[in-house]
C-alpha cells in the first residue's frame, strides 16, 4: 500500500492489508488495526525461542489493548500507537507504562531504546522491529541538523528539515550498527533497512516538500512507483555477499517469509501467506519469484478500479484514484491530533459507511516499467489482450481479498 499503516501490515503478517483489515490510516474507525486471528512475525520468531521488541511507530492498533504490540507476539515495546507524534513534545509508553517528555529529541529516544535492546539480548537470538517516525509530519529536526541543510540555500524550509531528519535518523542507525560490532554480533545479525511507501511531495512555497524522487512518478498515497518502490537495503555478511544488487520485485509480504527462512522458521500455523521466501534470489540462487502482485488503496471502504495496480513481470496495469474516494473526513483528524497528547485512550471503535458521491473510474492504462519506469507512455492500445488479462486478474484479487475481509466481518458479529 502507498500509505503507512496497511504497508505495515503487510510486512509484519506476510499478507495483503486488505485480508488483515488494515485498509486505511484512521484509527479511530479501527481502520488500522491487524484482524485478532492473524499472526504477525513477532508471533513467529517468539514460537522460534527468539526475543522480540518493537520500538517507535506502531499504527496497527488504537484504543483497545487486544492491538497492542504486547499482544502481538512483542515482548517489549517502546514507542507510540498513534500515526504521528510530536518530537519534542512527544508523549510514549514503555509496555504500557507512559513516558513524559525529557528534552530528548524523538528520534534520538528511539535510537537508545534500540542499543539498549541490542545490549540487553546480546546472548540470545533477538528480532527488533525499529520503526522510526522520522521523516513523519510534523517537521522538526535538532538546529544543528537544520543548518546543515538551510546553510546551503537550495532547498524549501519543508525539504531541509525533512533531509535534517533523515539525517538524524541515519545517525541513530549508525549507532545501532556500531552497538552490533560491539557485542560481537554484527557478522551474524541480518539487518533490513526499508520504507513503508514513498515520499510526500505536496506544500506550497517555504512549505513545499518537492524533492527528488529518483525516475519515479507519484508519491505517498499513489499506486505509481513514486508511490510503492521504496529503498530496500540489506547487510548480513554471514549470509549475504557485500556489495551484491537483486532486481527481481519484492513486495512487502514477502519479508516475513524471507527473514524468518534467514533463521531457520519454517513453519506458520497461521492463515496463509502471500508472500514467498526471497532469501534464495537474494544470494544469488535460482528464487521463486511471483509474476504477479497487487496494490489498491482509497480511504475509508476498498473502492474497485480506484488508485489500484498490479504487476505481471515487467508490465503494470493502473487505475488513477477517484478523486472522492481519496477524502479523508475532516471529523476523522481531531483524534489523531489529540493522541499527539496520550498514549493512548481505551474506547470503542466504529466505522459507520461513509456517505459519499463518487465520480466514475477512469480507464486503466498499462506501462512497461523496465522500458518507462516513469510510467508516461500508455501502451493499452497496443496490448489490448494483455490489458484485458490484467484487468481481470487485478478484478479477481480485489474480489478475493474484499471477499475475504467481509468474511471475517459476518463470523465476528
């Protein structure tokens, strides 16, 4: 997905958001919560005899404690289950105890929180999900970081606290490494640094967040590949060779399977994956690789041939978003912005249907991403029986996975 929360979902449970029930980022509808039954790779690695902690943003769960990471396989948490949180100003909780602001900078809490969980586990296997908020809204960065970028006069006030925080936050990474070196873990500790989706590139003026985004069209909220390609950046020197590139697509469900193939978990008594072990391709092995992957997102209730897409090799069929269906209520912002001051607020959640007129879905149209990957040249007229075939297999997996979540729905009422 090309928005926080259901991307998340999809990397901790190896299944598409739309199966999991995390479809959308408001949490007091309960839209970003992953379904009870599910298991996530916390579940999994902790069934493995591994420790597990969870430190920063969690945004799979508000306002009732089933959701909590605690309860989703995660021995220790540290962080927030809000969507954002202030940096300065923050208020966070340590396995449900809350923490006050102290004059540290978010994301530096953040980083010791992770070295202290490295130190902590050294002498045993551990899996630590870090998942800063940095570059999140709202922009604040450290001065001195600030300046670095200010000083050089090129970017938007927006650009440079968004680098300033980027920086900070590869700081605290670097912190995290050099922990691993000093506890002697560092040759055998598998390490995936990855995003949730693409930038924001909205804002006018001083507030612009424009930046650079590779050959890439879209950004955050779009199926486009400014969208959903994200960094995905890997170190484990006992099982990977340094320096080595893998161009085969990877979908988020697919690190489940992968990490835990990297340790030796084979086994998921749980509902089954989408994703599929990667780790084979990764050093340099004949892998198993799907063809075929899908994306879709509106806000509030999945909209078919709405900001959707799918992947067949090197060809994607897309359908631009419904203008109205991208809306998010006005009613929808004051709870996030009031969990900016709890950690959290126990209370029942509902996501009544959302009275909307929506206009008619555009026509798909289909790229080829290795020859475009700046998806500018529309090639349905010329593959008309490919953009058929796509169509209706885009067609069936929405069914299927809508199928599926209504399902769950009907048994738990």
């Amino acid at each position: 997905s090309p928005i926080c929360a259901p991307a998340r979902a999809a990397l901790l449970t190896g299944r598409y958001n739309h199966r999991v029930g995390a479809l959308s980022v408001e949490s007091n509808r309960g839209l970003d919560r992953i379904a009870l039954d599910e298991r996530t790779i916390a579940d999994y690695f902790k069934r493995g005899g591994y420790a597990t902690g969870m430190i920063g943003k969690w945004h799979n769960g508000l306002h009732d404690m089933r959701y909590h990471p605690n309860q989703r396989g995660f021995d220790e948490f540290c962080g927030f289950l809000n969507g954002g949180m202030d940096y300065w100003d923050w208020i966070i909780e340590t396995n449900g105890r809350p923490q006050r602001p102290d004059g540290s900078y978010l994301t530096d809490l953040l980083t010791d929180e992770a070295v202290s969980f490295v130190r902590r586990h050294r002498a045993e296997p551990f899996f630590l999900y870090v998942a800063y908020n940095a570059p999140h809204g709202p922009l604040q960065a450290p001065p001195e970081d600030l300046a670095v970028y200010a000083e050089m006069e090129k970017f938007t006030e927006a650009v440079s606290l968004t680098y300033a925080m980027i920086q900070r936050m590869d700081t605290g990474i670097g912190r995290v490494l050099d922990e691993l070196d000093r506890t002697g873990l560092a040759e055998n500790t598998l390490i995936l640094f990855t995003s949730d989706n693409g930038p924001v590139l909205l804002g006018q003026g001083e507030q612009s967040q424009m930046r650079y985004n590779g050959p890439f069209r879209g950004m955050k909220y779009d199926v486009l590949e400014g969208g959903i390609r994200v960094p995905a950046l890997l170190r484990w020197s006992a099982g990977l060779d340094a320096g080595s590139e893998f161009h085969e697509m990877v979908h988020a469900t697919d690190w489940l399977p992968t990490l835990a193939a990297a340790c030796g978990i084979d086994e998921f008594p749980g509902l089954a994956l989408d994703g599929v072990n990667q780790l084979p391709g990764l050093q340099g092995q004949q892998g198993q690789t799907p063809t075929q992957r899908f994306w879709q997102f509106n806000r509030y209730d999945p909209v078919p041939h709405c900001n959707a897409a799918m992947r067949d090799g090197d060809w994607k069929l897309y359908w631009a978003p419904i203008p109205e269906a991208m809306q998010k209520l006005s009613s929808d912002n004051p709870p996030y912005q009031e969990n900016f001051r709890q950690p959290h607020t126990l209370m029942p959640v509902s996501n009544p249907p959302v009275a909307r007129s929506l206009s008619a879905p555009a026509q798909p149209v289909l790229y080829n991403i290795a020859q475009d990957p700046y998806e500018s040249t529309d090639l349905a007229q010329e593959e008309p029986a490919r953009l058929s075939a796509m169509r209706l297999a885009l067609e069936n997996w929405f069914d299927e996975v809508e199928q599926e979540r209504h399902n769950r729905i009907e048994e738990t009422r």
